[in-house]
C-alpha cells in the first residue's frame, strides 16, 4: 500500500496548523529541514517541529537537509520526529553511521536520503545494517515545485532491488516534482512512499489530489 507524505514546504506557514489538517487523509506528514548550508535555502528547524507534534498524531518523515546531520538527531528526536531521514553525502560514512545507530537508541525511524547525482550502490552499507527507509530525491534538494527528473526512475528501481536483497521492509520514498502522472512511474519503479508538496497544496480539491496520488 503506497503511503502519500504531503510536502509542508508548500503549506502556508502563517497557517500551518490549518494547512496540517487540510491534508489529513494523506498518510505521513513530510517536514523539509534546510540549513541554507547543505542547500541554498533555509525553512524551518526544531521548534517548529515541536510545536507541529503538539497540534497532530501524523506520523512526521522529517526530512533533514543538514551538514552533520548527527548534530541534530537528538534534538528532532525529542521534539517529536517520527522518523529521520539524512542525507548519505552530508558528512563522512562513520558519523553517518553514528547517526544512524543514535536514532536507534533512541527510538526513532531511520532512513538515508539520496541526491540525483549519487549511485543506488551507495546505500548498500546502510541497508546491511538495516534502515526503515531510503528516500531518493527527485529533484535538486533545496526547493518545491521543481520538475521531475525522469532519468532518478532506473535508480529508483535498482534499489527497490537491493532494498529486497538486503533489507526487505525498509520502505523507498521519493521526493520532488511528484504528481499524478510521475506517482504512476515511481510506483511502477517500486516507490512505495510518495512525497508531494506543490501537487497537493496547490490543487483546489486537495483529498482528490491525494487520493490521484495513490494510482
Ligand atoms: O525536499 C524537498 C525539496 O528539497 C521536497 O520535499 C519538496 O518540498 C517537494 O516539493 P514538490 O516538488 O512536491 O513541490
Ligand atoms: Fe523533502
């Protein structure tokens, strides 16, 4: 069952709490932390997340684009993040992996992210060791509304493979320029989490452009 993970980055930050329950018939809520380092944007950090798991039971896929993401682990745990995602290129493999083995011990979801420009055999170390999620990134990470980049589809089907070989369970996420017509790709490719920010906030009927998400 594919899981659909509106974008906040799209919502209206003057009205996040209305724009949370807008979308409540999607399955997860994505959370985009950007650091103006490790992209060329800044949005929203610790407090925000705080205050999002006071007003909601969604389960939050926080997104960090972070350098040294372990800096921060921590710190989202305890503001309540569900899940961790980090990038494999934001800081060397031993502190990716001491990253990772933090959100185990504390009891977080855990899950690499991939740019367009890195390999799908990149994740493997860490779908040896075991991860609940890897996220591929379809567009350049730092920004919504971005265009799809058909060419990550091969990539998202070769680590479908390896997440079945190595890891069955761990779920395959994809980010950026996902609508209606490129959720029929990445599903075909083996993505079964949909992250969706321009496509459902700027859609008149947002249930009904979740629900087309779904295929
Ligand atoms: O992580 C990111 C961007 O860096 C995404 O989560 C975007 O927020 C998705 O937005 P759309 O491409 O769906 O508009
Ligand atoms: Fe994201």
């Amino acid at each position: 069952m594919v899981k659909i993970a509106p974008s906040i980055l799209s919502a209206d930050f003057c009205n996040l709490e209305r724009d949370i329950q807008r979308v409540s018939t999607a399955d997860w809520l994505h959370v985009d932390v950007m650091d103006g380092m490790f992209v060329p944007n800044i949005s929203i950090g610790v407090p925000v997340v705080q205050s999002i798991r006071a007003h909601t039971d969604m389960f939050l896929d926080t997104h960090l684009m972070v350098e040294k993401p372990g800096r921060y682990v921590d710190a989202f745990a305890k503001a309540g993040a569900d899940l961790l995602s980090i990038h494999l290129e934001a800081d060397m493999p031993p502190a990716i992996h001491a990253a990772l083995d933090r959100m185990e011990a504390l009891g977080v979801k855990k899950g690499i992210v991939l740019r367009p420009i890195t390999a799908a055999e990149a994740v493997v170390p860490y779908l040896e060791r075991g991860l609940d999620l890897i996220l591929v990134m379809t567009v350049e990470p730092g920004f919504g509304g971005q265009s799809f980049l058909a060419d990550q589809l091969p990539k998202i089907s070769a680590i479908r493979a390896l997440i079945d070989r190595y890891c069955p369970g761990c779920r395959l996420e994809v980010d950026g320029g996902v609508n209606a017509k490129t959720a029929k790709d990445c599903i075909a490719a083996g993505a079964d989490v949909l992250v969706a920010g321009s496509a459902i906030y700027g859609a008149t009927d947002i249930p009904a452009a979740i629900a087309a998400l779904r295929g």
